[in-house]
C-alpha cells in the first residue's frame, strides 16, 4: 500500500515505460485495498467505507470521477461509493494516469 501511495506523490520511479511519476492535479489517493476486507475480498461494510471516504473529504458528492494508474482499480472505488451514495453516478477516467502521465510530461 505504501509504493502505492509513493508512486502517486511521485516519490517512486513509475514502472511503465514512458510515464513520469506523480498522479493528476488536485487528485487525492484512496489505495482500493483500504476498502476491502482482507479475509474474504469483499467491500466493507457502508459505515466504514463511508468513514474511508469522509477520510479524504469525499462526503455526499456527486462530481467525484475516480482514477488510478490504468482505470481498473477506480471502477472499484467508485463502485464502492455509489454503494454509499444513492445520486452518486459512478465515473471513472478511464484513461487514468497512463494517458494524463504521457499527454503532461
């Protein structure tokens, strides 16, 4: 979890090819493993993953657009948040940081 949260501050060396390290302005890392139950794989339960994203200032908004370093891992995030957010339209970068970190080198 730590190389994640290094990778997105840019504190370690991206691995793919091509791609500085750091993460897109303004983003905030939520690493998913935090918001699953390591014994079963399966999502917290509504409490805690509120708590999770409340942790990060993430309460009752509906403009939040997940990223990550290819846009699978942020499926799972914001899958995770409209579980706790009724008006919350999942949205994810799809592109996510292989595409930001290649267009803003």
């Amino acid at each position: 979890m730590q190389e994640v949260k290094n990778r997105f501050l840019g504190l370690e060396k991206e691995p793919r090819p091509g791609l500085k390290s750091g993460s897109i302005k303004n983003s905030i890392c939520l690493p998913f493993c935090e918001i699953i139950n390591k014994e079963d794989k399966t999502f917290l339960d509504k409490n805690s993953l509120r708590k999770k994203f409340a942790g990060i200032g993430i309460v009752n908004d509906n403009n939040v657009v997940f990223s990550c370093g290819s846009g699978i891992t942020a499926a799972v995030l914001s899958l995770a948040y409209s579980m706790i957010n009724d008006k919350y339209l999942p949205a994810v970068y799809d592109g996510s940081w292989a595409e930001y970190g290649m267009i803003n080198k």
